[in-house]
C-alpha cells in the first residue's frame, strides 16, 4: 500500500480512503529516520572501504616498482668473473 500526503499534512492510504492515525504516521517517518541513519552509515563504511582498498593498492604497487626500479640497478654481477680453477696434484700418501 502507498500512501500520500493530504492538503493538511494528514496521510491517507489510496485505494481504502482512510485517514492515517497519527501514531501510524509517527512511526513511518521514525522508520524513515531509523533507514535514513542506517544508509549513512553503510555509505560511510563503503567510503572508508574504498579508501583503505586504495592505500593498501598503494602500497603494493609501491613495493612493487621499488623491488623492480632496485634491481634493475644492481649491476655486481655484470662485474663478477669467475675465480680460476686452480688444478691441484692429488699426492698419494
């Protein structure tokens, strides 16, 4: 059922004609407060979620460019020569 709102502010529900009691009409608009509060606050928790989904996505990319951009710079084994095998005589005893 819907209900709209008559010239004086009073509720009426369509379609029975019947005039909304005024504790009917209380608890519809305490109920619209109550739903009101709540899609704030799951608005609020999604906001928050995105912004830590954003840092924590930071954050791994950060890493990740760092570990690339410092290894990409290392450069101690373009240098290495291997050590020369040194033949050693095996002496019998």
């Amino acid at each position: 059922m819907s209900s709209s709102e008559g010239p004086k502010g009073e509720f009426k529900i369509e379609g029975t004609g019947r005039q909304l009691k005024k504790t009917e009409v209380d608890f519809m608009r305490l109920i619209e407060q109550q739903n009101l509060q709540r899609v704030q606050k799951l608005q609020r928790q999604r906001r928050n979620n995105k912004l830590t989904g954003i840092a924590l996505g930071g954050t791994v990319l950060g890493i990740y460019l760092y570990s690339m951009f410092s290894v990409k710079q290392e450069k101690f084994l373009d240098d290495f020569e291997e050590p020369v095998k040194l033949e050693v005589e095996n002496k019998a005893l």
